[in-house]
C-alpha cells in the first residue's frame, strides 16, 4: 500500500517515524518485528536523504531498545544518502 500513497506518505513522515521508534522500543518482540517490518517498506519507497533526517530527529526522544535500533536504520542508509547527494550534484 505503501507505494500507492508514496506521495501523501512524506506528509505525514514525522508522525509515522515517531510512532515506528516507539513500537521499535517496545518489549514485546512481535511489536518489534511488526514495526520493524514497518520501517523496512517505508525505507523502501521514501527517499533515503528524507528518511534519513525523519529518523535522525526521531532518535533523542526514542527508548535505549529504540535508539539501537534506529541507530543500526540510520547507518545503513548513510552510503545511500551519500549516493544520492553525488548524483545530485554530479548532475
């Protein structure tokens, strides 16, 4: 569903990142696997560069599990945003 509301989705980004790093953090692992699962097809049809600054403001206000986990989704994307930034200016 993800990629039908792609373009509506980033209206609504911060809120839903929020949301994600709150069930990220939670202690029940079904929660976790359920938002973690959420994030990886969110990371698929969002930007890398926007997602990257969605979940980087995210971080300070994220549980220890949540941060961790956050943190492991910001460091794979840092070679993708860095990618996307030399396209840009490469063009």
């Amino acid at each position: 569903m993800l990629p039908v509301v792609r373009a509506r989705c980033l209206l609504v980004l911060p809120s839903l990142l929020q949301a994600l790093a709150a069930n990220l953090g939670s202690s029940n692992d079904r929660v976790r696997a359920a938002a973690a699962a959420a994030l990886d097809a969110l990371a698929a049809v969002v930007e890398p560069p926007l997602l990257l600054g969605g979940l980087g403001g995210v971080i300070g206000s994220s549980s220890i599990r949540g941060k961790q986990a956050l943190l492991e989704r910001l460091s794979s994307l840092a070679p993708q945003v860095g990618a996307a930034v030399k396209n840009m200016l490469d063009e």
